[in-house]
C-alpha cells in the first residue's frame, strides 16, 4: 500500500471513531466496517430456564411480560419459536399479540399479532428471509435495530383458549448514551375486511418525526373466481400534510417489485419480495422494505394502496399490513386492534352449464368489479360489430335430449340487441342490452348483469355444437353497438 493509501485508510477508520465518540459509542452494527466495533457492551435477555426446558408458558388471556431492560440500549436481534409448529392451521400466529413499550411509554409503540410481524399472515407458517425480517426453519427472527434510552418492556398476550410455550432471545448492545436524534422503532397491524370500495386501504397514519421504513401486505381474496385483480391497485404516500401525494405508484405488485401478478412466482429479496401466492385459497404475502430507499416526514406521513383498479377501488377483499417506522417519540396511539379471523374463499359464482365467452375470438376481456358479483366465472367478453356481425363458441353435451338455452349479458348505453343461435337456430326473442348506465372503461367493470334467463328449448344431438351470438340491431337510444357477454347456457331439460 502507498503512501497515499495508508493517509485514506487512516482517515477512513478515524472518521468512524470521531462518529463513535460523537454519538457516545452508539452506532448500528450493520453501519461499522468490519474490521471495526462500537463501544457497546453486549447483553442477552431469554428464555433460558434449563429446569423449564428454556421456554416460557403463557396461560389463557395472560400478557405475560417477557423482557424489560434497562438503556440506553439498542436490541439489535429478536428471535423466537412456538409451540405449535406442526399444526396444519397455526392458531398462535394470529392470537399471540407482541407488545414493545420504549422509556416507560404508556401507549405501546410495537402491537402486532405474531405472524403478521414475522410475515405470515392467514395462520399459515411460510419460511421466507429479507435482510430484516423473517422465518427461517421454524424460527422467527428480526434484526430491526431497536434503540430505547432508558429502557425497554417487551410483552406477549396470549389471545387462546389454550396455553402457549414461546422461546426467544434478545440480543444488543448497552451504550454510555445515544445520539440527540435517535428514532425509534415502531410497527402497528391494521386490517379492513372486507376493503371499502371507492376507498384506499391505509397501511400507515403517523404523526411525528421519522420515516416509513417499509411494510407487509397480506391479501386475501373473497372467492375462488377472484382473477387477483385485488392487485390493481397503486400506492400513494402523503408526507407532512400534502394533499396531492408526493409518491404515486402503477400497481399493486409493481410497488413489491414484480410484474404482471407476480408472473414467475414466490421470492425472496433482501428488501422486497412475495412471501405466498395461492391460487386455491386467493391469498398473498408481499413486503416491501424502504431501507436504502427511506420516506421521510417531518410532521406525519400517510402510506395509502388501492384495491383495484383507480378510481373507484372494485376488487372487495381482505387487506392487512404491518407498518414498520421509526420516529422520535411521543407517537400517535394506534387504533384498536382489529379483527384476527380468518377468512375464507368461497367458491366462485358460477351458472350451471354455463359456455363462459371469455377467451373467445374477436372479443375483449371483461373482468368484473367483485363488489358486483353475478358474472359467471368473475369475467366476461366484449363483441362491438355492425347489424349482421356475429361472436361464436363450440360445446358438446354427452347425450341425445332436449336442453335449456340461457344467457347472461352485461347492459349499459353501448348495448346492442344480440339474437342467441345454436347451430345456426335462432332461440327465444331477441336481447336488447342497451341501459342508460354509462359503460365503463376500467378494468374492473362495474356495468350490471341483466341476469341470467332461460331463452328457449332446442333438441340437440351428443357432440359438438355451436352457440352464436348475432347482432341484429339497437336501441335507438344506444351510444354505440357493442354486447357485453358474460356467459350463454345449455342444460338438460328435466
């Protein structure tokens, strides 16, 4: 090394210990080099008890306190694990409620049920692993620094009708001080279910000054047809008052960092990722970490997602965060804990024997607001043409017999009048689709089903048939000619 080299390295490593001294020896680990150390004196709070096996029970409706330890500190690494892993729904997770109280603070600055903190959400245990957060072979862990001046309680509720065993450990550095400025960490649960249309789910309402340090959303469809439309939704973060959002997003999965519904699947990175991705029970874990990309406030910070596709939030689900923030205290109390139930996907709205017209060629896509309900299959297809022009679709019944002709259309004031064929047959009168409702251009449609209607009988061969829509003419009132499909019908007659 020259000369020159040598008068760097020695300027580096006597800025990091100016900064030591300054900020009395108090410095994120992660921030020294690590050919160097603070001035901390490491401690370790556990459940260490050889004569109880080095776990802890918690009985039924006992908050039972687990650490309380005296500062100025930093905890730098939290780790814990349950009894209870081997169960198929992990009941703990959402019922055991973890508590922090910073400085002898009356109102909790850390309340977050168990799982949702770790990132499993729907009482399911799912391993994943960020830089700060996560689950790793049966134990969950973090690595948020955790800095308190006097001093720290850290408590566990037990919501269950049943006792509970927990094993942890808390692992920091105590320190001579902390610098003026330090922030502290904060995380708070919330939860809107169902999601309230027209209106943007919240994930974090602060007051103070800090920064949003992140977030992990879970998601959970309404029923099995949901085609994760819940994920039309952008981002919007409002900082210091500001009533035009300073941060707007694209989309749901763009703001974690994927694409087109998370295309390839689950992964993990060190700040952002999709944890679960369920097509059978419509659920989704993704978390965002704004470490390197940190949002600032001075005064108080509004961290906004849609649920659905702008602007009126159609898609009806099941939305729950935990918000992770560090601020200087007092900070404003949380709401009251919501609801933990699950909920389940019911199965998805269908017409029996339907011919779903989605996917049919010459015709666009339509998918339903879920708020509206009564499209078959939560989708349906457009077919805008001239009088004559015509939609078709094959199907095959399995025997000989007379069947039942249905349809299902969507109205609004583009609706034609469309003429349902089989096989070139015309059946039953024709359909006016025209309304005076205004057709609506968003993805998530929110223009009514007429209503499925029997058309007619017609006797049909075992095979393959054809059904056709034909448009035979308009309403005098209608502003274009279009038919909106959600599905025709055939069902054996009794």
């Amino acid at each position: 090394m020259g000369i020159k080299g040598e008068k760097m390295l020695k300027r580096f490593v006597a800025t990091w210990l100016v900064l030591g001294v300054v900020c009395g020896s108090a410095l994120a680990a992660e921030e020294l080099p690590l050919f160097l150390k603070d001035g901390g004196k490491s401690f370790q709070v556990s459940s260490h008890s050889p004569n109880l096996g080095d776990a802890w029970s918690i009985n039924p409706g006992e908050t039972k306190v687990l650490a309380e330890i005296e500062g100025p500190a930093i905890i730098q690494n939290m780790w814990f694990t349950c009894s209870g892993l081997p169960d198929v729904d992990a009941e703990y997770l959402r019922n055991l409620i973890i508590k922090m109280y910073w400085d002898g603070e009356e109102e909790p600055s850390v309340e977050v049920p168990f799982g949702n903190f770790f990132g499993c959400g729907f009482s399911r245990r799912e391993p994943w692993q960020s830089k700060y957060v996560g689950v790793t072979s049966g134990g969950f862990y973090s690595y948020f620094p955790m800095p308190f001046a006097k001093g720290a309680r850290i408590e566990i509720e037990n919501k269950m009708e049943k006792p509970t065993l927990v094993f942890f450990h808390f692992l920091g550095q105590k320190y001579d001080s902390l610098p003026e400025d330090t922030l502290y960490f904060h995380s708070q649960y919330r939860r809107e279910n169902p999601t309230i249309r027209g209106k943007n789910y919240t994930i974090l309402n602060a007051e103070g000054d800090g920064y949003f340090a992140g977030t992990i959303l879970f998601i959970q469809g309404y029923d099995k047809g949901d085609k994760w439309n819940f994920l039309e939704g952008d981002e919007f973060v409002y900082v210091d008052g500001e009533e035009d959002a300073s941060i707007k997003g694209t989309g749901g999965e763009d703001y974690f960092q994927g694409g087109w519904y998370y295309i390839d699947g689950v992964f993990n990175a060190p700040y952002h990722g999709l944890i679960v991705k369920d097509g059978e029970k419509v659920h989704a874990s993704m978390y965002r970490l704004h470490i390197l990309d940190r949002i600032n406030f001075s005064k108080d910070v509004r961290v906004e997602i849609e649920h659905g596709n702008r602007p009126q939030n159609e898609a009806k689900a099941d939305f729950s965060s935990t918000a992770f923030w560090y601020q200087k205290e007092p900070h404003k109390p949380f709401q009251e804990m919501p609801s933990r139930e699950n909920v389940v996907a019911g199965p998805a709205f269908l017409i029996e024997g339907a011919i779903e017209w989605e996917g049919t060629p010459g015709c666009g896509p339509l998918y339903v607001s879920t708020y509206n309900g009564n499209w078959s299959n939560n989708m349906g297809a457009n077919f805008v043409g001239e009088k004559g022009k015509a939609t078709s679709k094959t199907f095959t019944v399995p025997e000989d017999g007379t069947y039942k002709v249905g349809a299902n259309f969507i109205s609004s004031e583009h609706g034609a009048i469309g003429l349902v064929k089989i096989d070139g047959k015309p059946v039953g009168e024709p359909v006016d689709t025209y309304s005076d409702i205004p057709r609506d251009d968003y993805l998530l449609n929110v223009n009514p089903a007429m209503g499925h209607a029997v058309l007619g009988e017609i006797r049909l061969e075992a095979g393959e048939h054809t059904a056709e829509v034909e448009i035979v003419g308009a309403n005098p009132e209608a502003k274009g000619s279009e038919l909106m499909i959600d599905c025709l019908s055939v069902t054996r007659s009794l």
